[in-house]
C-alpha cells in the first residue's frame, strides 16, 4: 500500500526495526559468547556473559579455551553452543584460523544434572583438540563455582582427540599473567545458578542511555512521517 509515494509498509517495518534494536544495548551485544567477539570482551563482560543462565539451559556443546587472555590476563574460556553440530565446525575454524594452542583448546558435550543439596553438576565430555582433561579440570572449577556448578571433566566415547603439535610455539610463562579468577569488580554474592530467577535490573552507562535516547528519537521521527502520510492529527 503507497500513501503520498511513500510504501506505508516499509514505515512499519523501520519502525519495529528501529523498536527491537533498543532492546539490545551496546554491552548486550557485547556479552554475547563467541569466537570472533571474544577478543574484544572485557574479563567483567564476560564473566557476566557466562554467568548467562539462558545460554547454559540450551547448551549441548561447549568448547572451552584454556589460559585465554583478557585484558593481559589469563582467563579460562567457556562458549556454549546449542548443536554438536555448531560446536565441531567452530573447533575446526579455531585449528585453521589458528585463535587459540590446540593444546588448550577442547571442544565437547556439556550437560546438567540436579544433585539435590550438592546443588547442580556440569558433565563435559570432551570430543575435539587436545586440551588435556585433567588441566580442564583444574582450570576449569573456579569458572563454574561462579554458577555454583560442580565440573566434571570426562573423555566422551568416540572422541578425536588431538596429541600435542611438537612444532607449536610453547609460551614462556609471566608470573605477572597469572589466571585470575577471584577478583573480578563485578563479582557479588548474588545467586547466580542456571536455575531460573527473577531477573534483577542493571544501572545503564551514559554510552547506553545515549544509545537508546538516540533510538527512541527516531523511533519518534518515524512515527511522525507515518502521521503525516495518514494524515492523522
């Protein structure tokens, strides 16, 4: 339908567009778990994205990213996938593109069990890359206690896993770039369990309100031409 040359639907359509990308704040997107934004993230953005209860209630796959570096920091990585599927296909990337030492790469099924007063347990069973159970384990419980989970590392039936590359560059150890993974500014005492909870609300930051006022004007100037092509008062 045209009113005035103008396709009245296209108006609607900016207009929801415009609608459900307020939704989504700056930082939203940032905290959103993968492969290519992950260098970008901030140690606070992502414990706060793997404390993401949504993402771990879907996951069926996790690849995991031992001694990663955030902010110059050593930091243990997990991504949760909903697929096998996607998993295997990012693990392949991660090897070609070369992102991260196979050797503290692991990629694997993930699953959740309710142990009562024990509280839950996340069962990984790893597939893919050569990150050796057992260091996953070590590395791995400090980033799960943050959503009271106890880690169970296993070797999945039919896993492929990889032995160590002798021709890949080993890491001179910095003691100034020890893991850290209790002193985070953002960590508190909420429970913060895949369990569901009532949602708790967050301070914006300048950037963020600027970012949604800016949407909502022309949402306003959308509106406004919508009016004028109807001719409503």
């Amino acid at each position: 339908m045209r009113i005035g040359g103008v396709e009245l639907s296209f108006l609607v359509i900016k207009f929801v567009a415009n609608y459900l990308y307020i939704l989504k704040t700056p930082k939203q997107m940032a905290e959103e778990l993968n492969l290519d934004g992950l260098h970008e993230m901030k140690k606070a953005d992502y414990v706060k994205a793997f404390k993401n209860k949504a993402a771990w209630k879907k996951a069926k796959a996790v690849i995991f990213l031992v001694d990663y570096k955030l902010e110059g920091k050593k930091t243990t990585i997990a991504i949760p996938f909903k697929k096998e599927a996607e998993m295997k296909l990012e693990m392949k990337r991660l090897k070609k593109e070369k992102l991260h030492p196979m050797k503290k790469s692991g990629g694997g099924l993930i699953s959740f069990e309710n142990e009562g007063e024990d509280g839950m347990k996340a069962k990984v069973e790893l597939l893919l890359g050569g990150l050796k159970p057992e260091l996953l384990q070590t590395k791995g419980e400090p980033l799960f206690d943050k959503i009271k989970a106890t880690l169970e590392v296993l070797i999945a039936a039919g896993a492929e896993l990889e032995a160590p590359d002798p021709n890949e560059p080993v890491e001179a150890e910095d003691p100034n770039e020890e893991e850290e993974e209790g002193d985070d500014a953002t960590e508190d005492n909420n429970d913060n369990t895949i369990e569901e909870k009532p949602a708790a609300g967050k301070k914006l930051s300048p950037e963020e309100l600027a970012k949604i006022k800016d949407n909502m004007n022309k949402m306003k100037d959308v509106l406004a031409k919508m009016k004028a092509q109807l001719n409503i008062g």
